[in-house]
C-alpha cells in the first residue's frame, strides 16, 4: 500500500444520522440520480414527495418506495410525518418555499444557487433562524471524493501551504435539458460554477477580491453566459482560479482539480462528466517532499459525486436538528459562497475586481 493509500484508507466516519421524516419538493433529474439514491443507500427516511408535476412525484414514489406523493408544497406541508424539507426545485420556487417551510417548523435543505439575489437568500436564512429551525445547503462538492481527500491532504500538510490552485473543465452540457435555465440571464456560475467557489471557499476561506468573466458561444441554447473565468485573490502569493466551458466540441472533455504547495502539489481529475450524471470514479494523485519522497503517488477514488456526495449535506442537517454541530454547508455559511458568486457577476458587468463584502 503506498503512503496515500494508507493515509486515505482511514475515512473519518460520520455519526449516525437521525431518522426524521423528509419531505422532497421536486421529482425531477437531480432528485432521481442524485438526492434520492443516495437517501436510500444512507437509510435517510424519506417519507413523501411532491412535484407540480404529480406525474413525475407518483413516478419517482413508486421508484423508491416513498410513502406519499403530492401536488405541491402545500400539500407537503399539511403532511405531519415531513419534519425536513429538501428542496429541488427552481431558485425562485425555492426563495418562495423555504420560508414558508421554515415557519412551519420543518427544517430545510436548499438546492444551489440558494437564490439568485442576497436578499432573497438572507431571507431565507433569516426564515429559517426565527423558526429555530435548521437550515443547509445542497453545496455536496465538498463531500465529493477528490475534494474531500483534497481537503483531508491539504490539513494535514502533505503539500505544505498552498500557493496555487485551479479547478479547469471543459465539458460539453445541453442545457436544453433543463428548460428553465434557458431563460436566465445569468446561469452558468449559477447553477454550475458555484460549486467551484464553495470548494475554493472551503479549500482556503475567504477571497479578499473576485474578478470575472462571462463569455457565450455561438448559436448556444440559453439567454446566460455557458462559460466563465474566475480569479479569487487570497493575497499575493497564492494564484487561484476556477475555469469552466461548456461548449467542448472536441470530443476530449476533462474536469481537473490542481493545488501547488511549498512542499508538492496535489490534484486529479473530476469523473462525474463522464457519462452525466453517473460518472467514471476520480482519479487522484499527490507529491509530496515530505510523505512521498517527492515521488508522485496516485489512486483512483472510491465513492462518486452524483449520487455518494449527496449523502453529506442531509446527514450534517439531520445531525444538527437533533442538536449536533451547524451543518458545514449551514445557511449562513452559504450566503458567502453567494457573495463570491454574486460579486464575480458584478465583476463580469463592471469589469473590475469585487469584494464579496460589497454584495449584500
Ligand atoms: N447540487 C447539485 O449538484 C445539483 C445538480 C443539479 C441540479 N441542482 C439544482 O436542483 C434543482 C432542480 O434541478 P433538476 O436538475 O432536478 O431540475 P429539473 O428541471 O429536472 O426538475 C425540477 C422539478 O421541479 C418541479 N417544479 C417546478 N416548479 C415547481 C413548483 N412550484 N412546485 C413543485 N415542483 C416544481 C418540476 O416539475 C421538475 O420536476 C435546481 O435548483 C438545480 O440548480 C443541483
């Protein structure tokens, strides 16, 4: 076994999540390759489910043996075994919804982007505060393999202190499959990119400036931007920069992580593109002057993003209703990680770097 395998074999387990009864609105495609999967292989007690589209809740219910199928959040409210909701639904839905689940005493998981302004994000969180319930949101990158080992590494010194880091994909995505972004004036740091900057939050706190860019493609489906290029400055002797295109006609997709260190670097490549949303396992690698000679050392990872990640949030939310520690991805937390994306749209339309502090 090399001295990376060694070092990862020994995962960290989490503490059993209590069993609450959850409620989810929306039956649509993450709910089913991703959320609900997931729910199943963690024994989370998923007790009802509802869609505007009854159709596709009465479909997903009898996919996974989930109790009750409804037409809309009413309807899941009214519904006493649901004691978490968790959203998959629009943004806009979601602003509209949170609340008032929130009010209802039910504590809440958001999907991403928790909302497409801070105003409405705070008030969502602000809800969910008064109500002294919890609330989380869907960031599970940060409990993706690559990520996750990433994070583990980094803590623990393999690299030294970190002097660089990208995260660069260049993926071919139809955005047609989700007719609801086509409208959207802002979309890809929205609904795709903000995970990138939650990991680079979670990875190396908070960015003092954020500078983007925003670019379309021709003949693209989607009033929004399909790619973007974004700088977080940590200072200046750390280079970090979040890449992502859309548009690969080349046949050669790639999604990679790279972190340089005082004393090695680290990075691998994201699988979950291959094959959307089921994924190929991440491959990893590491050099370290101190635990591999300066040798590189590489695995392929076990678990995947869509569906294993996804386990992450629930639990930590489930755990914090039950009075264990604020969920890492907890409300609060994530209105930064709206703030970075909040401000590198700013930056795009200003052309000039933001502090995510002006945003809100
Ligand atoms: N965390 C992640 O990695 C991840 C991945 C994909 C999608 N998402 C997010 O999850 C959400 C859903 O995405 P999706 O890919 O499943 O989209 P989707 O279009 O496949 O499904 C959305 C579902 O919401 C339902 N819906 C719309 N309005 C509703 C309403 N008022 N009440 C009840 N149901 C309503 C639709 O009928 C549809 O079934 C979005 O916010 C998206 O950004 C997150």
């Amino acid at each position: 076994m090399t001295a990376l395998e060694e070092f990862l074999v020994h995962q960290p387990a989490p503490s059993p999540a209590p069993s609450l009864g959850i409620g989810i609105l929306g039956a649509g495609a993450i709910v089913n390759a991703g959320h609900l999967l997931a729910y199943q292989e963690a024994r989370y007690n998923v007790v009802a489910i509802a869609d505007v589209n009854l159709a596709a809740a009465q479909q997903t219910a009898a996919r996974f043996a989930i109790p009750h199928a409804y037409d809309s959040l009413d309807a899941l409210l009214a519904d006493p075994a649901v004691q978490v909701v968790d959203f998959a639904v629009p943004p806009w839905v979601q602003v509209e919804g949170a609340p008032r689940a929130a009010a209802s005493g039910r504590h809440v998981l958001c999907q991403k982007p928790l909302a497409l302004t801070y105003d409405n994000a705070r008030r969502i969180v602000e809800a969910a505060e008064a109500a002294g319930v919890k609330l989380a949101v869907n960031q599970q990158m940060r409990w993706e393999p690559l990520v996750a080992a990433a994070k583990r590494l980094l803590d623990a010194g393999w690299i030294g202190t970190a002097t660089g880091a990208r995260i660069d994909v260049n993926i071919n995505t139809d955005w047609r499959a989700w007719p609801w972004m086509l409208d959207m004036p802002r979309m890809e740091i929205f609904v795709h990119s903000i995970h990138y900057l939650d990991t680079m939050r979670y990875l190396f706190g908070e960015p003092a400036l954020v500078f983007s860019r925003g670019a379309w493609y021709p003949g693209q489906p989607g009033k929004g931007e399909t790619r973007t290029l974004t700088v977080l400055d940590y200072g200046p002797e750390k280079q970090v920069f979040v890449s992502a295109e859309h548009n690969n006609q080349a046949g050669d997709t790639y999604a990679i992580l790279r972190i340089d260190g005082t004393e090695g670097a680290l990075g691998g490549r994201f699988g979950v593109f291959d094959n959307y949303p089921h994924g190929a396992p991440d491959d990893l690698w590491v050099i370290s002057k101190r635990h591999t000679n300066g040798e590189r050392q590489s695995m392929q990872l076990p678990g995947t993003w869509i569906p294993g990640a996804f386990v992450g949030p629930m639990g930590d939310l489930l755990r914090a209703a039950a009075g264990g520690p604020e969920p890492l991805t907890s409300g609060r937390d994530n209105l930064k990680t709206l703030q970075v994306a909040l401000a590198a749209y700013r930056s795009m339309d200003e052309h000039r770097a933001v502090a995510p502090e002006e945003i809100g």
